[in-house]
C-alpha cells in the first residue's frame, strides 16, 4: 500500500505536444517556464523588475565614473552604494564638464558628464570599491528551449517580478503550480496537475508599470545631495533674491560664472565656495539686464569654471533649462 500512495505521489501526467503552440507562461515551485517555442533554440530571456549591477572604484579625488553596459537612456535612475550609504541620480539636465582631472583633492558631491556623453559622480571615499544599480536595465541570461518547445528559468531570492522575452513581459506573481519535465517529446506535469497560463503583455508597458525604484533613505544627487541637503534645493537655481546658486560645490574652491547671450548681454561673477558647499552670486551681475528676476531671459548657456587654488580644474557648461528660476529659498550655511 506505501508504495502505491508513493507512486501516486511521484505521478506526472504525460501530454503530447502539437508542433506550435502561442507562448504563455507559467509559474510553478521554483521554476518559471515559458511554452510555446520552437524547440533546441538558445533564447535571450530578463529578469524584470531587477536592476543591473556592476562594480565602481572611486579614483583618489573620490570620483567614479559610470559605466552601463549600454547608452543611458533619458531620465534613467543611478544607484550608487558606498557602504551603508546609497545615493542615485536620473540621467536629465546634467551639467556637462570637459577635462576632468584629480587635483590630489576630495571632490564635493555632484554628478556630471562630459562631451563624449560619458557620466562621472563625485563625493566617495576615495579609492574605494562600489556598487552601482542600473535601475533601468535588468540581468538576462541566454536559456536553451529543450524539445517539448518550453525553457525553465530558476527563481532565485530575489525573485524577479516578470520574465522578459523579447518584446513581451510574462508576470511571476500568483501561487505556484505543477512543475514540468520532458523526454522523449513528451511534456510532463507532476501531481497534483495544477496548470494557470500567464499570459505575456506588452514590455514597455510593464516596465512602466513597474519602475525600479532607488533603495529607502537613498540621497538623490541631482537635488544637490551633498550628504547635508534635506529640503530638495535644486543643484542650480536662482532664488527670490536674485542669487545664482550651485549646490553641492567643493567648499573652498573658485567658482567663476561667465555668461555670453549676445553682443548686449555679458556678464561674470566670481566667488569661493562656502563650507557647505554652495556659491552664491548676484545674477544681475551675470545675466546684466534690469533690477528684476523675471526682467531677463537666459538665452545661452552658462559657462562655470572651477579653480583649485587659482589652478583650473573644471570648465563645463550649464544650459538655461537647468537653472530654476524664482526658487523660494536663502539657504544658510553654520
């Protein structure tokens, strides 16, 4: 009697296949599975929900640069993890700087890139091993189909919330099922035969759905996030009081704003950074037109030259997109 309960127990359900059949999903104990291929042919399958991660080192100015395994896209999340600490950035508006070179000295906290498109992000421990999560990518890995025509991916911790397959996302949520096997042609379903199709829909739309988002208590580099800044203050703005200010600046540096909009409108401002890294500026001075914030129109980028005792150590260029106008803010500085 033991062994036929344990027979039973063992049991699959042997089911033919037909030649073609529409791809769908399925989740069972451990396992997902995708049905409906053509059989022995290598597939490129994603683990959505799950972001792509690769190892950093900061140089000794504390300056890793950012390297995807493909062109960031636009308005794209960075997460970066120096120890217990994480801080992210989205790839748009950001500022442009040319020829960067370490000048023996720990940088600020800031993001930029250069003209080449390549990303750099300053502020680490210098020469120090991080990770960085590309939140808009996710892992994949290349899965053989076997002859019944399904492939079989392990689920792992964590577990990804959707199998990409080519255009299509299949969902992994729901309470597992039968697992399946094949030999011989034939698909086998163990007992008890428990069988609920997932049914593919759109990527790009669940990858919409679904955005991976940065960790809990991560500092976002685009608003400034220099370690100290808790009220979002943009990383470039003028305020209420006419002031141009850039955030997140090495303190005790040279800033020095150069503006040309045309034949009629040019102007400069010079300043040193404050300990909290912000330099502060009249922008009459720069942009040079009336005694009231919204009398003038910033038309040309803004060139910003960075010096470290009187040597220059960065020239890049902020467009006028990038500084919020009228920001309600006179941060100070103890």
């Amino acid at each position: 009697m033991k062994k036929y309960l344990l027979f039973l127990g063992l049991l699959f359900f042997i089911i033919p296949l037909p030649a073609l059949a529409q791809i769908t999903g399925h989740l069972g104990n451990g396992y997902f599975y995708i049905k409906g291929l053509e059989p022995s042919k290598p597939f490129e399958v994603g683990l959505g929900g799950m972001p792509f991660i690769r190892s950093g080192l900061s140089d000794s100015c504390g300056v890793v640069q950012i390297r995807p395994r493909r062109s960031l896209q636009s308005n794209e999340k960075v997460e970066i993890l120096d120890g217990n600490s994480s801080y992210s950035f989205v790839n748009n508006a950001i500022a442009v700087r040319d020829n960067y070179k370490c000048a023996k000295q720990t940088e600020a906290r800031a993001v930029w890139k250069n003209s080449a498109g390549l990303v750099f992000v300053s502020g680490f421990t210098p020469s120090k091993a991080l990770t960085i999560k590309f939140l808009g990518d996710n892992p994949n890995r290349t899965v053989t189909s076997n002859f019944c025509g399904f492939i079989r991916v392990v689920l792992q911790n964590p577990i990804p919330k959707a199998i990409f397959l080519n255009n299509q996302a299949l969902p992994t949520t729901g309470t597992p099922g039968s697992n399946f096997a094949c030999n011989k042609n034939n698909l086998y379903i163990s007992y008890p035969k428990i069988i609920q199709d997932v049914q593919p829909v759109e990527k790009t739309t669940w990858i919409t759905q679904n955005p991976v988002e940065p960790s809990p208590g991560t500092t976002n580099i685009n608003n400034g996030g220099n370690g100290g800044n808790t009220n979002n203050e943009p990383a470039i703005y003028i305020n209420q009081d006419d002031e141009l200010i850039l955030t997140g600046k090495t303190p005790g540096r040279t800033i020095e704003a150069i503006y040309s909009g045309n034949s009629n409108v040019q102007g400069s401002g010079e300043v040193t950074v404050d300990s909290c890294g912000r330099a502060r500026m009249f922008a009459l001075f720069i942009y040079g037109v009336g005694f009231i914030p919204t009398s003038y129109t910033i038309t040309a980028p803004t060139t910003i030259v960075e010096k470290h005792l009187g040597i220059e150590v960065a020239r890049y260029q902020i467009q006028p997109s990038q500084i919020q106008r009228n920001v309600n803010l006179n941060p100070t500085c103890s």
